[in-house]
C-alpha cells in the first residue's frame, strides 16, 4: 500500500478504528456486516446488480521504481478477497478481488486502465470500483483520468491535492487525507517544536513540491514562516545524496526536510556515511519504502501519518488478524504492518457499503452513498469521518484526520510481535 499510499505519506490510527456510530446522510445506519441500510435499498430507483461476481479492481507498481510500495499486492489481493468473501461478499455476491502490475511505467498503466474501462462498459459487475491506482506518481492522474471518464468509483489511496477537487474527480475517494492536511500537521509539528530553520531534500517530483508547498502556506497561515534555509535535488531514486546532503548540512538546519517520492534507503545511508545525524521530517513514503536502513536516525525522526497507533491504545482483533497475514509478506516493516492491514480493510469495506447502500453498482448510486457518510461506521470498529462539499471530497480518515508518527517501532503488535508506529503528537489536521 502505498502513501498517496500517502500513493504512502504513508496512516486510519487505531484510534480511528475504533468510533463512534453515525447515520448516513442516506438515513440507513450501517448494519453488522457492512451493508447500507435496507429501507434505502429496497426502495432504491438505480439499477439493480447484475448476476454474476463482483469484481475489484487495482493497479500496483509491482515491479519498477516504485516496487517498494506494490510488491506484495499480489498477495494482499487474495487476503483481501477472503475478507470480504468471510464477510457474505458483496449484496450476497461473490467477490474476486484482481490487480495487474503497472510496473512503474505510465504506459503500462494506462493500458491498465483502459481494460477496466472497457470490460465495465461491456459488463457492469467488472470493475465497477477500482480499489487502488498506481503508486506511480506519473501514472495515478493518467488512469484516474480515465477511470473518471468511464463513471468508475475509484478508492484509492492518493494524496495530491487535486484528486480531491470533486469537479475534476467525481468519483475518486481517497482514503489518506490531502496533501494539505499532510503539509498542515508536518507545519504544526516543526512550529510546536521550535524546529523552523529548514534544509530541504527533494527529487522535485511535482506530489513532493506539493507537500513542501503546502508545508509552508500552512506555516505562515499559523503566523509562524518557516526559514528555507538551503534546497537541495536529487534525481527520483538516486542511489547517492552524499553531496545533496553536505551541501544542507552546512546550513546547519534544525531540520532537514526529506521531501521525495521514493528510494529512502539510499538518502539514509548517506546520513550514516556522512556521519550526519540530524532531526528530519520525511513524508510518509519512508513508512514503506527503505525504513531499516533508518537506523539511529529514526530515533529523531517523523513524518506526516494518518494511521498510526495511540500510546496505550489496542488494535481491533479484526485489524491484528489482517497484520498477522499482511505483514509477513514484507517483514512487518515495509509497508507499516497498520496500513497495509487497515488500508486494505477500508478500502474492500468502503466497496461493500458503496454498492450495498442502494443495492446497485449504478456509479451515481455509489457516489451518492459515499458522499452521505460522514462518520458512518463499517462493522462497529472501522469508521470514516468525511469531509464533502460541491468541490471537495474530504479523505475518509476518521476522526483523527492527519497527525505526525514517530518513525521509530515504539510499540509491537501481532503473532509475531511486528513493528507498529505511534503518534508522536496530539495534534491532528482536520482539512
């Protein structure tokens, strides 16, 4: 999962699992298992669901640059269809959960898109949701682009600021928060800790640029301006930011901002050979992609999270199940074992409700019962507190919005005791 799998960053808190019941605008409270309520289903003027499987679709960088966010994709997709499937599938259909590998390449990712696009067109129950774009920062515009065009509600985990404008994606639903949200705890975190003279570290990617954009509007609107002391770019996944990082250590920041995409493990083994300690402020990708090669740097180190888990608090036994499959699968670490299970969670749970609220896989009727759950709960533990207006659609990321984690495993969770992070502030943005 990616970041945007903030595509991860890259975090519903465990707290946000756990929530307080609410309506949908709809009028149908969600019952145990998901589904909408029954009086709107039964009354519903939308089409009703073809015979057949429902089939969920996804797009991952499985192989390629950005590998490190969709290697085990694969097999999340099966884990993911036995969840749902456990759960009476979907309006008593049975779901087949599938994802191709974009391999990194906007090429092949848009060819992605354009076979779930056509094989909708020709048959309604084939990709009426597709749960996940790429994590391809090129690509993930292109094929919701697309996806758009075609009328299919996407759940995805993107964070850029533009997907979230309503009258350009109507029926994409992201489950991370924007990039302003991201932007606006990371701005709030360095103010709090008096941490605002400020070296940058970024590969210039237009989502990083974004996030640093957001950073300081944010900043200067809580009337505290952030000092860009030094700005140094790297190419996207280089293999060495030795000279990048001399260049803002002789700034000598009190923080550095590590603004890129991905190939963390690379800019932190710089750190280490530079013999360079200093605090940083990342982006949620480092949750996912080259986290062991941290090192002493995680023990000051942070980064913008949307699920995270609170000191004291304990996982729902449904997410720590989800763990103990999802996180063997890349050693508990990359992705965070709490966002690659809730993520995964969400988004087949989030499908369950869209279609089953109206009976109906019509786009309109799953844009309607998406837009009219604001702090809907999903199986009494997974909630959502969403954000809509005529141009917005808010990110579906419970009551706690987008707070700041330590980057260092401070708690443990599962069969097998992975890694888990934990929010290293109160604060959380509401944007």
């Amino acid at each position: 999962m990616h970041r945007r799998i903030r595509a991860l960053a890259v975090v519903v808190a465990s707290a946000v699992l756990v929530l307080a019941a609410a309506c949908s605008s709809g009028g149908g409270s969600t019952t145990a298992d998901g589904a909408g309520g029954g009086a709107a289903a039964s009354t519903s003027h939308y089409s009703a669901i073809p015979a057949g499987n429902i089939v969920l679709c996804g797009s991952y960088p499985i192989s390629g640059q950005n590998a490190a966010f969709g290697s085990t994709a694969g097999e999340t997709a099966k884990i993911d269809q036995t969840f749902i499937n456990d759960l009476g599938g979907i309006a008593g259909h049975h779901v087949t959960v599938t994802v191709q590998n974009d391999q990194s390449s906007a090429t092949v990712g848009v060819n992605i898109a354009e076979q779930y696009a056509s094989e909708h067109a020709q048959n309604q129950d084939q990709c009426p949701v597709v749960y996940q774009l790429s994590q391809d920062p090129a690509t993930a515009p292109l094929q919701a682009a697309i996806l758009s065009k075609a009328k299919i509600v996407i759940l995805a985990s993107q964070s850029p600021d533009q997907f979230f404008n309503s009258s350009q994606y109507p029926y994409f639903f992201s489950v991370s928060p924007p990039d302003k949200a991201l932007g606006d705890a990371a701005a709030h975190f360095l103010i709090e800790k008096k941490m605002t003279k400020v070296a940058v570290l970024t590969d210039n990617i237009p989502q990083e640029l974004e996030y640093i954009s957001d950073l300081e509007a944010s900043a200067k609107a809580d009337g505290t301006a952030l000092d860009i002391v030094k700005t140094a770019t790297i190419p996207p996944g280089a293999t060495n930011a030795q000279a990048a990082l001399s260049t803002l250590r002789s700034a000598n920041p009190d923080v550095v901002l590590v603004a890129t995409e991905y190939g963390f493990g690379p800019i932190w083994s710089s750190f280490h050979t530079l013999g360079w300690s200093p605090n940083i402020m990342g982006d949620v990708g480092f949750f996912y992609d080259g986290y062991n090669a941290l090192g002493n740097l995680a023990s000051h180190a942070w980064a913008p999270c949307w699920q995270g888990e609170n000191v004291g608090q304990s996982l729902p036994s449904q997410v720590v199940s989800m763990i103990n499959q999802i996180a063997p699968l890349n050693g508990g670490i990359a992705p965070d074992p709490i966002i690659a299970a809730s993520v995964s969670m969400e988004q087949m749970l989030l499908a369950k409700y869209a279609i089953e609220k109206y009976d109906s896989l019509d786009p309109a009727a799953l844009q309607k019962a998406l837009q009219g759950m604001d702090n809907t709960k999903l199986l009494n533990w997974v909630g959502m507190q969403f954000t809509e207006s005529s141009t917005f659609h808010g990110g579906l990321v419970g009551p706690y919005g987008a707070g700041i984690c330590q980057s260092s495993p401070l708690g443990k969770v599962g069969d097998k005791n992975f890694p888990v992070f934990i929010y290293a502030d109160n604060y959380r943005s509401g944007i």
